[in-house]
C-alpha cells in the first residue's frame, strides 16, 4: 500500500514537473515572438543592431558624425561595429556589405547580383507612366470596355500608340469586338492595373465628382 502510494507521489510530481516545463517553454516562445513584432518592451537592441538597422532603412550614404550620433557611440566604436557586421555577411554569404561611398556610409548589394538587378530597374522603368499614359489608361478604366475612337475623341488626339505601349506594359488588354461597322476591338484594364493601382476591383475607383475641382 505505501508502494503504491509514493509511486502516484512520484508519477503527481512528475506530471506537474511536465506542466511547468511546457509553461516555461510556451511563455519563452511568446516573449520570442512579440520580441519579432516588436511588441516586448523589455527587448533592447543593442548599438550594433541599431546601426544595421539605420544603414539599412538609409537610401543614400551617411557620414560617420551623423551615424554615430543618430546610434550614440563614438566615430572609432562606429567603424568597429561596421567591420564586425561585414565580417557576419560575409561569414553567411549575404548578398550586401556596409561600403564607403561618398564621404559615408552605406549599405550597398554586391556587384555579383547586379544582372538581376539591372532586371529589377527596367521593370520599374517599363512601369512608369507618362501624363499622356495615365489619361488614355482613366478614359479606358472609367469606360471600358470601349474602342479605340472613342478614346481618340474624348482626348482629342490619336492614342493608338499609347494603347500599344499600355498592352505591353500589361495594364490594358483587348477584351472583344464591338458590334459596329468594321467590328473594332474593344479595350479594357487587366488585373495587373488593379494590382499597380492598388484596388480591389473596378468599383473602388474614385467617382468621377471626385476627381474634379472644387470650385475656387
């Protein structure tokens, strides 16, 4: 009987032993996690992350007095921690070093990627849209699906052209034939439009009175 006894003793303390310890590990996990989100106000960074965090957020080259005082260390401590975080990318392979340039620093991709990003930029570029663009690419969203004529009359000059050009980009596309004489086709924005222009669908489109002035 008193065998029996200590060994549920034993099997209660075990069990509550395994309660903690799944407690402690849930409870650290959490404080990992709102460490991630930014959401523990105990987590502090340290200088070195700040840096990194600052070079990385800069789109163009800050000197040493100006890192050093927006992270609040000494211009010798500063180059030190920059050496120490390049050594870090370049122990793991990153594709990015901290360099000098321009009286400063900055936090610069290396030039072995440089055909995918030579890549990156000409979509950019291509994205790009000129006035004349953006006005043929309204009058076909507010009316599509419409032809080509009637874009050509509500602008006033030949858009034949900048339809080509909005095609190729991907925002307009040919989405039938109109039931007039010569059949024309008609046009219509395709989803990347929605995508670039950041709607939902085509009924989040600003109304057209509130597009215009308010009178002066």
């Amino acid at each position: 009987m008193t065998e029996h006894c200590q060994e549920d003793s034993q099997t209660e303390v075990s069990d509550e032993e395994q309660i903690a310890e799944v407690n402690v590990k849930a409870s650290k996990e959490t404080n990992e996690q709102d460490v991630l989100r930014g959401e523990n106000t105990d987590f502090e960074p340290g200088a070195e992350s700040v840096l990194e965090a600052v070079l990385f957020a800069s789109d163009e080259s800050l000197t040493t007095a100006r890192l050093a005082d927006i992270v609040g260390i000494g211009a010798k401590q500063l180059r030190q921690y920059i050496k120490g975080l390049n050594e870090k990318y370049e122990a793991n392979n990153h594709a990015f070093r901290i360099e000098q340039i321009a009286g400063g620093y900055q936090m610069l991709t290396l030039s072995a990627y440089n055909q995918w990003l030579n890549k990156l930029l000409r979509v950019r570029s291509d994205s790009r849209l000129s006035a004349a663009a953006l006005e043929t690419l309204a009058v076909i969203a507010y009316k599509q699906p419409i032809i080509r004529a009637d874009i050509e009359a509500i602008r006033g000059v030949s858009s034949g052209e900048i339809v080509r050009n909005l095609i190729y980009k991907g925002l307009v596309k040919i989405i039938g034939r109109a039931e007039v004489l010569g059949r024309p086709m008609l046009y219509g924005t395709t989803k990347k439009f929605l995508e670039v222009f950041g709607l939902n669908s085509l009924k989040d489109l600003p109304k057209v009175e509130e597009l215009k002035e308010p009178p002066s």
